[in-house]
C-alpha cells in the first residue's frame, strides 16, 4: 500500500474514532478529554514540506471542528504542532540517522527515548494551546494547569497503547525502493 | 526592493504559519458572535448526515430504557385525557365545566410541539452541543425551545435544511428564566462547565424558604418555553454574604448522558410579543 493511501485512510479513522468513540466517553472528571486525533500529524511523513504540513494540519482539524462545531479551535492547534514538528525532530536525531532511512516517525526510526520526548513535547504543546484559546473565553488558571497536565497525560498514555497494539511495520528504506 | 523578497521568502514558512493561525483563530472567534457563518451550514448538513447514520447503530443499545420513558410519559398523557373527567349528574341544574383541557371557547393555543431525534450530542466539553434531526425545511426556526421528555434540555441556535443545532443547557452562554415551583420567585438558570449533572440557579432572594427536592420550573416570562416545564430539582443551597440572592445548585432533570428524543417547542406568539418589546426600545 502506498504512503499517500495509508495517510488518507488514517485521516478518515482518527476523524471517527475521535468523533465516535472518544468524544462520546461519559467525562471521568471535567479536566480530563481523551485526544488521539492528532497523532495523524505525529505520523505523517518525513519527507513532507513544512508548508504542505501545515495545509494537511489545518484541513486534518478542521475536519474535526466540522463536528464539534468549534470552527477554528482544533485547526489552531493542530497549524500550530505541525509548524513546530521539523524542529523537535532535528533537535532529536541527526538528520542522516532517521529520515533517510526510514519513512515516518516512529519508536523504530526514532528510538525509544527520542520518540517518548517527541511525542510528549507535542502533546503539551498542542493541549496547552488548545486549553488556552478555551481558557481565554472563560476559567481560571487553576483549571488551565490542571486540564493542560490531566488531559496531556491521558493522551500520552492513548498513544503509547496505540503504539504497542498496532506497531508499523517500519520498512528500511533502501535505494531501490 | 530585494532584500524583502528574501527576507520573505526566508520566512516563507513562518508567514505561512502566521496567516493559517490567523484564519483559523478568527474562524473561531467570530462564531461564536455570528454562528451562522456560511459554511456551518454546509458543514452542519454533511455531519448531519454522519451522525444519523451512527445514531441508528447506536439508538438499539438504549432502546429499553427509552421505552420505559416514552411509556412514562404516554400515561402522564393519558391521565390528562379529557375522558378521564368526568361531570357529575347533578339532576337538578348543570354547571359548565371549565376544569377539562380542550375547552376550545376560551382557550387558545400558544404553544406548538414537534417531535425530533437527537443524532449528536455531548456533554464533556465546556459549550455543548446537540443536533437533532428536524430543520428548517420540517418548520424549525432559531431560538425555539428544546425539551426532552423528562425536562428543558435547551435552545435552537442554528438551522440547516434538515438539521437543527441546538444549544445545550449545559452551555457556558445559555441563561433560562427558571422560577421556584412552590413559591413563583424567579431567577436565571446557568451552568458553570463543570459536571453535566448539575446546573446553578441565580437572582433567588435569600426571603424565599428553599429546601433540598422543590422543583425548578420554567418562569412565566420566557419566550422560548411553556410556563411550568421541570428544569431540575434543587440539590444544595448555598448563601452568598455579600449578596441577598441565594446560588442554588440544581439538579437536572433531563439525563444529558442519554437524551434521544427531544421536543422542539414553537411559541406562536413570539412575534408579537418581540414586535411590542422592540416598540418599547423606539419610544425611548
């Protein structure tokens, strides 16, 4: 299957399965919202242009915005990680290491520990940028931190499970190919 | 002249960045103000359609409970039948009813009922929302009242042709006229984002003798609403000092967790009373 058919049918599943089944978990507690969506833009490509990153975020939340009609919110968010991701990932691996040899971020071209840091970072960022434009309308910083920290762990521990269940087979890529 | 060119196209990236984030934050900024932006309509047709293809899977798993209520309110009905009055035979003179509910020569009908299914709704965010299956084409305008069958579940804020979004009591904007049951007193039913059981009930003075259970109605000067209808029970009672209003914490009585099937309330006399309200504005 071609890299570009395995993004498009990820796009459509982590729309769903945020939309279908984590927006629709009865809340534990009002700090805490369950995120996967974004790890769509965790795992797109390497070799991806900054700009183009940042048109596939935009569209990538505003597909989700579409159905919790917050136009915008989760667009922001998402415009925001994907500017941001080229650098962690060059701050975390030289650049000959991963990205000629392997297609997309993951613990196997990353390594363990860079992939953790990676994911965790983007995370924060992303949940933090998110609770403040919801904060701005309304809140107190109390309730800031604590969705920002609450939220952010349970999303880390969504992706580690996603990792373990459904690990990608990470080819070597090779010249040939 | 060429030194900006490089100086943008160095930056290329960054603007690009600056001008989607810009885009994306004035989406949603300014919806919030005028939530009819054009392209909600669109959107709010093909999520629409989304959902209520995932709300037929999903309406099987709470079918019994859903039978229990409409069951409920199917005999709360019938006990109002006019059947169920009767007059008794008192040979001597006869005496007009006037106790029996369809007494068409002085009753008037001010209020319109049509039945609707919610396909989206949530309850785990701060401003929630729920769409229901009925729109503009099926006689929903904005502002009607929405009620489910145990209780207010919120406002119609936005319609598409066959689509209704309705804005949720649990909603940071949404402010019902409530009044006290017992007594009449009225106030403003809010809610503060955080648990989706409970709503706050404002503006009671501290006179009124307010216990744990008396039942929070809809006030007689709402618009959107019939007078009467049960907006929550009352769970806590807290005094402000600095204030002589009472912030009364309230239960709901609609369940937001599983609410399916919804009324949307019509009031027929709206126009007339915001065209002699808006008189008012004029005169002064």
């Amino acid at each position: 299957m071609s890299e570009l058919l395995k993004n498009i049918i990820r796009y459509i599943l982590f729309i769903f399965i945020q939309v279908f089944v984590l927006n629709n978990i009865p809340p534990l507690h009002q700090f805490i919202v369950p995120y996967l969506y974004f790890l769509f833009i965790l795992w797109l490509p390497f070799n991806m242009k900054r700009g183009w990153l940042m048109v596939v975020a935009f569209l990538f939340g505003f597909s989700l915005d579409a159905f919790t009609k917050t136009p915008g919110l989760h667009a922001a968010a998402c415009v925001l990680i994907a500017y941001i991701r080229p650098f962690i990932i060059s701050l975390l691996v030289s650049r000959d290491m991963a990205e000629l040899n392997y297609v997309s971020p993951s613990a196997k071209s990353l390594g363990w520990v860079p992939y953790i840091t990676y994911v965790l970072v983007l995370t924060l960022l992303h949940h933090t940028y998110l609770v403040f434009l919801e904060w701005m309308q309304f809140g107190s910083f109390i309730y800031f931190m604590g969705k920002v920290l609450a939220t952010t762990a349970v999303s880390f521990v969504l992706v580690m499970l996603v990792e373990m269940l459904f690990p990608r087979d990470q080819r070597y890529r090779t010249n040939t190919a | 002249m060429r030194n900006i060119f490089l100086f943008i196209r160095r930056y290329a990236n960054f603007f690009f960045f600056l001008v989607l984030q810009i885009v994306a934050l004035w989406l949603l900024f300014s919806y919030n103000k005028f939530h009819q932006a054009a392209f909600m309509g669109v959107a709010n047709d093909i999520t629409g359609k989304l959902n209520e293809e995932y709300n037929s899977i999903e309406v099987y798993f709470k079918l019994k409970k859903k039978n229990q209520e409409l069951l409920e309110e199917n005999n709360r009905l019938r006990n109002m039948l006019q059947e169920n009055f009767g007059v008794r035979d008192t040979t001597l003179f006869s005496i007009k009813d006037t106790l029996t509910i369809n007494d068409s020569s002085r009753i008037f009908r001010r209020y319109y009922s049509m039945p609707a299914q919610v396909v989206d709704n949530s309850t785990s965010r701060q401003n929630n929302y729920l769409m229901i299956n009925r729109g503009y084409n099926q006689g929903v305008r904005k502002d009607m009242g929405v009620v489910s069958p145990a209780g207010v579940v919120g406002s119609v804020l936005d319609v598409s042709d066959n689509y209704a979004v309705v804005l949720s009591m649990l909603h940071r904007v949404s402010r019902i006229s409530a009044s006290v049951k017992k007594t009449g007193e009225t106030g403003t039913v809010e809610w503060d984002g955080t648990n989706p059981l409970f709503v706050t009930l404002k503006d009671i003075p501290k006179s009124v003798q307010l216990n744990q259970g008396d039942s929070i109605v809809t006030s007689r000067y709402s618009d959107k609403f019939p007078p009467g209808i049960l907006i929550g029970t009352v769970e806590s009672v807290a005094t402000d000092p600095s204030s002589n209003f009472y912030r009364v914490k309230v239960r709901t009585a609609t369940n937001f967790f599983n609410v399916q099937y919804v009324y949307v309330i019509e009031n027929l006399e709206k126009e007339e009373q915001l065209q002699l309200k808006s008189g008012i504005k004029i005169n002064e």
